[in-house]
C-alpha cells in the first residue's frame, strides 16, 4: 500500500532502517469472481481485492464484453491474422485494416519503448500556477456533485491523482510544465473511471466509498435504519431479548424483504454500538 500510495518503500533489517522512493508504475486486471461481471454489483462485490488494495489505484476501468461491430472486426481479423501465419495488428510491416489504418500509423513497439524511456528519464513536468489553479478548481467541483446528495464524490487521494495524471500527460509530451490542457485531459480520465467504477449500482450515483470501504452511502443508510427498527422491536417485547429467527420475522412484519447478510450488518453494528448484546443465537438489549 505505501508504494502505491507514497511513492515509498520502507525497509527495516538487519539493523538498516530507510526509506527508497517507489519508481515505477503498476497496471493490473482482475477477471470478476463469478466469471462474469454482474452489473447489479457493486465492483468491490465483482472483484476480488480488498478496497484497502483497489482503492491506491488512480484508475479504474471495466472492460465488458459488448457487442460493438468495429471492435469485433478488428478483435476477429487479429486472431484470424495470428492462425494464418501473419504479423500480429501493431507489429513492423503488418497490413492493417482499413478502419484502423485511417486512424493514423500506428508506432512499433521498439519506438514506443524509446520514447518512453526517454521521457521518463529527461522530462520532470512542474505545475505551473494556471494548472494547480485549475486542479483546485475541478477538485471542488467534484466534491460539490456528491455534497447534493450527501455521498462521497472526491478525496484527497483523487486529487493527488489527478496531479499524477496531469504531470504524466505532460510528460507524454515531453512539456517542461503541467498546462491546462494537461489538467483537462487528466479530469476527463479521472470522471469516466469513477463513473464506470465507482456509481453505486442501488442509486447511480457516484460514491468513492464504494471504492475505499467497499460498502456504499445508501447500503450505510439502510442499515442504519434497519438497525433502529431492530432497537424498536427490542424495546416494545416484553423481555428485551428474542431470538434472531423472531427478530426476523418481526422484521418483515414491519419492512420489505431483509436478506440474512443484511440482518448481521445491523446486529454486528448495534453491537459495536455497545446496544445489544448477543448470546446463542439471542439478541437482547444491553
């Protein structure tokens, strides 16, 4: 986690205590847990990884499978051109279809590691006044989008990342400072990934605690109230205690359908409460 999210890594042995700065850059993928993406899951309940992990990412995306004629073509001609003995799409002296060829020439790959290579070792973009204006500018805005609707839309983590967007497209071209079209290309990014990753499936909206805790602002809210209406059916039983089958199906009497996961959320929360306590399978109030 420091590494991703520092910058850092930090080595204690054998008497060496110091601190090395983390250069390099991790692209990862993860297939979904049941093979196939649910879209009515959140991405934490479709991937594996917990939000500590997933959430020191700067971008998210999904790469669904839909149906798209232009992609299909080009997917089916790369495999077709790899069975039939010719140079892979992208590779020197590969014929390329004409959709993708009308979209430029396409770099070699010994080109592109090149040029990378070089722009990480002689280009260090600075902000300048005018971008780190804007960042502060766009950061606002998008805490102000989930302030309406009292959800987390931003943190200070999406904002050290839009800096890190912003200074790695200026150094994409090989720019000795961060400008406005760098800030505006790294906002672009940083929307489309939240709004693919993280729109809570219940509601829609944007909500980055689906990213950092893996439990959204709605699920919170309904097991906030489902806990209250489990302290009132507590207090108007005559003991102050009954068994979770009971509590349940009090429960029901009372709501809609309460799924068992949820039932434990809101014990396990009354309980941290210091609310109720809870003994074989009996919840009672403290």
């Amino acid at each position: 986690h420091e590494a991703m999210e520092q910058q850092t890594v930090s080595i204690a042995k054998a008497g060496i205590i110091c601190t090395l700065n983390a250069r390099t850059s991790i692209l990862a993928s993860a297939n979904p847990r049941e093979s196939r993406y649910n879209p009515s899951l959140s991405v934490i309940d479709n991937i594996d990884l917990p939000p500590t992990l997933l959430s020191r990412f700067d971008l998210i995306y999904l790469l669904l499978d839909k149906p798209a004629e232009r992609t299909d073509r080009l997917l089916a001609r790369h495999l077709v051109g790899l069975y039939a003995n010719r140079q892979p799409v992208g590779t020197p002296g590969a014929s390329e279809p004409a959709d993708l060829a009308a979209a430029g020439t396409p770099i070699n790959q010994r080109t592109l590691t090149d040029y990378i290579s070089y722009a990480r070792q002689n280009v260090h973009p600075r902000l300048s006044d005018e971008a780190s204006a804007k960042l502060v500018v766009e950061y606002v805005e998008m805490r102000r989008i989930g302030a309406s609707r009292k959800t987390i839309s931003a943190t200070p983590r999406q904002l050290e990342s839009l800096i890190r967007l912003a200074e790695a497209h200026a150094r994409l071209h090989l720019r000795p400072s961060v400008d406005l079209d760098d800030v505006a290309e790294a906002v672009r990014l940083m929307r489309v990934a939240t709004q693919q990753s993280a729109t809570d499936p219940l509601t829609g909206t944007i909500d980055m605690d689906l990213i950092h805790t893996g439990i959204s602002a709605s699920a919170k809210r309904k097991t906030d109230e489902l806990a209250d209406a489990l302290l009132e059916i507590l207090r108007d039983s005559n003991s102050g205690s009954m068994r979770i089958a009971d509590l349940t199906a009090a429960v029901l009497d009372k709501a809609a359908a309460v799924s068992f996961n949820q039932m434990r959320e809101a014990i396990d929360q009354m309980k941290s409460d210091g609310s109720v306590k809870e003994r074989n399978g009996t919840v009672s109030l403290a």
